[in-house]
C-alpha cells in the first residue's frame, strides 16, 4: 500500500510540475483586477492585442452589473465610449439592444467567453488587429435564433449577404463595420417596431438595426466583422485580408494568444508569489490598451484635419491621456519598444500639423484632441525620449511644444489661444487665484474645471523645464535658459511659513486662511487639481534638490514627507471623498489612486533615506495592488497606474521623466530580466528578497560597488546586471550621502 501511495504521489507531483510547465506568461494575466472600483471608474476586462484599434470588453458599467447590453463590437474611446452592438437572442420581442444576464465569463487578453440568457445562449470572441470573430451557439432548439447589429448613431445596410454601415463618433469621425455570417439567414432586413422589414438600407438615426433570424434548430452562427475608420469597403478589406475567406476563431485565438506571450515576454521574473506574478503581467498588459493603431494598411483617418493620410511606413497612433501617461506608462515604452515610442511620437506631431495651430495634443483621441486636464505634458513625452537616444524630429518637437505652452491658453480644458491668465503668468511667473467670491473674467476658463492655479503653475514649471532641455539639445542656448528660469516658477507660489504651494492672487498676496487638506471646493480645482495641497507639495519632479533648500534642508523635507503619509483625513471618509473622489488609496494624505503622486515615495532618495523609499512602494504594492476585482485603489488611465506598479515591482521608477535616470525601490521578485531592443538584458537580482526581507543592504552594478539609489539611461541600455543584497532590515547608510541623491535639474 506504501508503494502504491508513493507512486501515487510522485504521478501527482510530476503532473503538477507539468501543469506548472505549461503555464505562459498570458496565463498570468487578470483581466478582471479592478472591475470594481474604490469609488470612481473601474477597470474593464479588456480583449485586445497589444495597442490595436480593435478593442472590446463586457457591455457592462462593471463586474456587479446584472445584465450585459448585448455582445461588444469595438471600444472608441478608452473607458468611455463604444460603437455597434451584437444582440443574440431567442427572444421573438425584438428591440435594437438585448440586455440579458451573464454567467460562466471567462475573458482573456484575446478572448472571451461568456453564456447569456439564463445559460440558453454562449458566444465566444477573438480577436485580430482590425478584426474579430464571434461563434454564438443556441441551446433552446425550439426557438428561432436571431442576430441583431445595431449602430447608435449611424446608417447600416445588407450588401452582398453582409452588414454594412457607420456609426457616427461625436460629430468628429465615423466607425465603420463590415460583418459576415456563416449561415446564411432565412429572413434579414431593417428591424422596426420588433420586426423584420424587407428593405436592406436604414436612414440616418440613432439605434437602427439590421436583424437576422436563423430557423429553429440553429445550433451556431459564427459572426466575423472587420472595422474601419476609412469606409465599409476598407472594413471589409481589413476583415478579408487578417482572416482570408475562413471562420475559424481558434485560429484567430491561438494567433492572440502567441502575440501576447511574445509582447509579455518583454519582462520575464522568477521568485515573488503567483499572485505578485499575476499582479505584474496584468498590468502590463494594461500598458498596451492605449494609444491605438489607426493605421489600415498603409492609410489612416485622421479626425485633426478629417481627411485620410497615406502613413508612409509609420503607423500612426491616438487616443493617449497623456497627463496620465506621461510619467510611467510612455517612459516603460521608450525603454522596452523604443521603435514604437518612436512611431507615437511622429503620430503626434503630424497631428499637430494636421491641426493647424502646430501645437502639441495632450489628449489625443479618435475624436481629435480633447484638451483635458491641465499642463501641456506632451513635452515631457518627447524630451524623455530625445535624452534616452530615440530617434525623434527635435525641431518639430521643440516647435510645436513651444507653441502649444506659449501660444495656447494654460486654462485646464480648453483649447483656445492664450487669454488674461496667460498674460498673467508669462509676466508673473504663477497663474492667479481668485480670492473667496471674486468672479471669473477669463472666458477660457471652465466653470467646472475652474483656473487650478497652482497645479499648472507647477505643472508649467516643469513644461518649461522640458523645454530648456530640447532647446539645449537643439544649440538654442538663449532659449534654453530662458526656459530653464521659468522651470523655477514654483517658487513664485511656495509659502516658506508653512512649506506647502499656496495659491495667490493678483495682488501677490496669499490666499488666507486656506485649507491644504480641504480648501479649493471640488475636486480642489479652486487652487489645484483632484487632489489636494498635501498631493501638490511635491509636484516638483525636476528639482527636488531645490525643493529641499526651499524646506530648509533634507531632514526638514523627510518631516513633512513623512507627515504626508501620517496625516490624517480631518473628517469622515464620506465627507472628504465628497469632495475629492478622485484621491483614494490613502496612506495619510498619500493617495495611491492619481497619477501626480505615484512618484512621491520615491522622494526619500533625494533627501538621504532610501530606505524609505523601499519601505513606501512594498506598503504601496502590497496594500493597494491586489489579485481581486478591486485590486487597484482608483482610475486606470490606460497604463497610467499600472505602468507604476511595473515599473515599481520591478524595483526602479522614471521620477522625472525628460531625465534620463531611474530611482530604485525595492523589487518583488528575486530575478528580474528586462528586454531591451537591441537585443541585450537588463538583469536585476534581488538576494534574499522576500516580503519581510524589502531593504536594500548593498548593490553592485555590473560587478562595481554601488552606492546611488539611482542609475542612468545609459548605464543599462547596453545591457546591465543590477545586484541587490536584501534584508529584513534596513541599511540606513546605503545611498544617504548627499552627493549619492539622483540628478535634479538644479544639481546634475
């Protein structure tokens, strides 16, 4: 019986090992991580290949929603908007969208399954770049089946046995569809009033549908579809040319799925927990929803001048929240697919072109450029990767960089030329705010989005430090500085008696009695933006080294650092996420959930204690980046956060980008491989990491002794290995020495 038993364990362990084999990289993704949000907008489980314009996740608000708004056909706007509808149903009450409830969903980064109706219905989806396919079995054999395809805004109509048509994007582009079935239809045609006319062409409207019904019996209809922003003909040309005359969606998948274990191999770790492992291949897929390829074999539409371009050879990309994805999600792409940071780049600046103005977007979408949020940061963009050595059009990008901050009004939201608190700025040095009851007189400013004073003045202060930076790589030395001095603008604002960024008035006069944890109204917008003063004390990612001499030395800085992470909300959690949804995930006044704070645990290696530093980001991964369906504390700007957790898990972070220089944390995983484009590897290797064991002891980098809590571009882009002696506790001497700090743009 003991042999039995033994052999017994040893099959089952050699099966396990097995199993352990056949896991892929792709088998660590979620998708379902952050389906329910904290408070604001979740995370949606997403299908995609790695920045394609086919784009698809559940029609539904998030993972708790009852019932699905029909089948997804492809996702417009990150988040926010899609177009078309797939309604399979064996209910003869027809309408143009069949909500149904869901069971059994199983979504991957290139599929989805799902049963529906009670589990009478199960479709399957994969997807291409401009295509995808769906296989829709019927389980109730007594019923007639029907398809419905809906447009919410738009024409369809029946050509040649296929669906055609449009649907409008918000007056700024069209979404066009081609889709095909492989059993052909007894009876197809426009569906009003729940039936099915003869005619084949719809007018323009909101919600018009082509319906479909199959006979009873119908056991499955597999629907394939291709998509278009040039015409239908061009859908149908897309369609035909990724999936030829064939329906076979486990090709379509097994193809999805090779292409992201190849894109996921980028970054390849050993040791960690499966769910850390899970938590690190998630969101890294996050970091490739957005922008999207608009390019269509060879052309592309572009909603900046309505007019379809020729690419040349470089694919052309949109839809990028650049406020958010500037600081980790565009430099994690320089580093690991520099030939498409590259491509992005260049999509930008034809769009600025297209545009007229020749001023750099900073909310690129499908629809144009949206102007959202405040700051022009499309110039860290390019700075970043004109230090990391990518090949970009320095002239156009300082050009139209320039004139997008100096010509273009620096009122949060708006796209308008420049107007009184422009003039205001580049003669004082600070956008002022109003005092308590003084009304608005700059009609470039929202009503909602309000002036938001100092979060542009310390986001222009960075701009235009960006801007020093091209200017000195483009010889224009007097430019160069004269931008360099703007980049201090946010001294105009510092408030030296209480060390905190304090908005002003006209009169160079300091708000009084202002509130840094509650003063600015909703959203704080009065004087900064969602987030509060204690979010904003730090929004000065070029010049730490000047910031500590502004709070009177690094111990000083530690202080309110480290008073940042202890203080506490002052009220209810109602009343302050009331007023500030968007500044969740505290730790203190710390909030995890926005992007202007992700680099503010690492401030600790500008002013003499790493350790902090690696204490922070394990007590920020930990708590709040979980394996759960609110695993992630706020927002997901298409890789805006969790371009943080990579980089982060990983154990570096780009703090400033334009700077070509990373800061260490602490890794998760005791050895981490980073492809680099050249065929060389990053390496780093954490000795006795562990969940206890997260503070640095020593470091070599490439076999010499390394006491910076920082490396450079160029000290890995060759190739490196990065040795990390970890332990329990913490080497409070590693990398504090004051001429140890990393670069800032007052201290080289």
């Amino acid at each position: 019986m003991k042999r039995i038993l033994s052999f017994i364990a040893a099959v089952m362990l050699l099966v396990s090992g097995a199993q352990a084999q056949q896991k892929e990289l792709v088998d660590y993704v979620n998708p379902y991580i952050g389906n329910i949000s904290h408070l604001l907008v979740p995370t949606f489980a997403t299908i995609q290949l790695p920045n394609s314009l086919m784009r698809v996740y559940p029609a539904r608000n998030d993972y708790t929603t009852e019932l699905v708004n029909g089948l997804p056909v492809v996702v417009t706007n990150h988040r926010e908007r899609s177009a078309f509808s797939f309604s399979p149903t064996q209910d003869a009450n027809l309408k143009s969208v069949m909500p149904v409830n869901w069971d059994n969903e199983v979504v991957t980064p290139y599929s989805m399954d799902i049963e529906m109706a009670d589990n009478t219905m199960r479709a399957q989806l994969a997807v291409s770049h401009l295509s995808a396919i769906y296989d829709i079995s019927f389980y109730e054999a007594d019923k007639d089946a029907y398809l419905i395809i809906t447009s919410g805004k738009g024409e369809l109509k029946v050509e040649n046995g296929a669906v055609k048509g449009y649907q409008d994007i918000w007056g700024s582009a069209n979404m066009y569809i081609c889709a095909e079935t492989d059993v052909q239809p007894v009876e197809i045609g426009i569906l009003e009033n729940g039936k099915i006319k003869a005619a084949t062409k719809t007018k323009k409207a909101k919600d018009v549908s082509i319906a479909m019904r199959f006979p009873k019996g119908t056991k499955k209809v597999s629907l394939r579809y291709g998509i278009s922003l040039i015409n239908a003909n061009q859908a149908e040309a897309n369609l035909h040319r990724e999936q030829g005359d064939k329906f076979d969606r486990v090709a379509i998948e097994q193809a999805g799925r090779k292409e992201w274990n190849e894109t996921l191999a980028n970054i390849k770790v050993d040791g960690g927990t499966e769910d850390e492992k899970v938590v690190l291949y998630t969101s890294y897929y996050r970091t490739f929803e957005r922008p999207v390829c608009l390019s269509e074999d060879g052309r592309y539409f572009s909603a900046f001048d309505q007019k379809v371009h020729e690419d040349g050879g470089t694919p052309f990309y949109t839809d990028d929240w650049i406020w958010d994805t500037y600081r980790a999600a565009h430099p994690l792409r320089a580093l690991i697919q520099p030939w498409k940071e590259e491509d992005i780049i260049e999509s930008y600046l034809r769009m600025a072109e297209q545009m007229g103005t020749k001023w750099m977007p900073t909310f690129p979408e499908m629809t144009g450029d949206t102007r959202r949020m405040n700051s022009n940061h499309g110039v860290a963009m390019v700075a970043d990767a004109v230090q990391k050595g990518l090949k970009v059009d320095v002239e156009r990008g300082y050009e139209y960089c320039k004139k997008g901050i100096t010509e273009k009004t620096l009122a949060p939201w708006c796209g308008k030329k420049r107007g009184y608190i422009d003039d205001y700025y580049w003669e004082h040095g600070y956008i002022p705010a109003l005092r308590p009851g003084e009304p608005e007189t700059d009609p470039n400013v929202s009503n909602f989005e309000k002036r938001q004073p100092i979060a542009v003045t310390l986001g222009t202060a960075y701009d235009t430090w960006c801007l020093s930076v091209l200017a000195d790589k483009l010889g224009k030395s007097d430019e160069a500085k004269y931008f360099f001095d703007f980049s201090h603008n946010y001294r105009t604002v510092y408030n030296a008696e209480t060390a905190f960024f304090h908005p002003k008035d006209n009169q160079d006069k300091f708000l009084e009695n202002f509130d840094y944890t509650r003063g600015g109204g909703i959203g704080a917008r009065d004087a900064y933006d969602e987030n509060n003063g204690w979010t904003y004390r730090w929004d000065v990612q070029h010049n730490f080294a000047d910031l500590i001499k502004l709070m009177g030395g690094r111990e000083q800085l530690r202080k309110n650092l480290d008073q940042t992470f202890a203080e506490p909300m002052g009220d209810g959690k109602r009343e302050f996420y009331t007023q500030l949804p968007d500044q969740t995930g505290n730790i203190g006044q710390f909030t995890m959930a926005n992007e202007p704070s992700l680099h503010i645990p690492y401030i600790y290696n500008y002013a003499g204690a790493p350790w902090k530093t690696q204490k922070r980001i394990r007590q920020c991964l930990k708590t709040w980046f979980r394996n759960d369906v609110m695993g992630i504390p706020g927002d997901e700007d298409g890789g805006g956060l969790t371009s943080f957790v990579v980089f982060s898990s990983l154990g570096f972070y780009p703090v400033t980008p334009g700077m070509p220089i990373y800061n260490i944390g602490s890794p998760l995983f005791s050895n981490i491989r980073v492809q680099l484009p050249n065929g060389k590897v990053f390496q780093i290797i954490a000795n006795n990491c562990s969940e206890e064991n997260k503070y640095i002891q020593s470091a070599t980098l490439n076999g010499q002794n390394w006491d910076k809590p920082w490396f450079s571009h160029d000290d890995i882009k060759n190739g490196a290995v990065l040795i990390l002696e970890m332990g329990k506790h913490p080497n409070k001497s590693w990398g504090a020495a004051p001429e140890m700090a990393p670069p800032s743009a007052d201290r080289p």
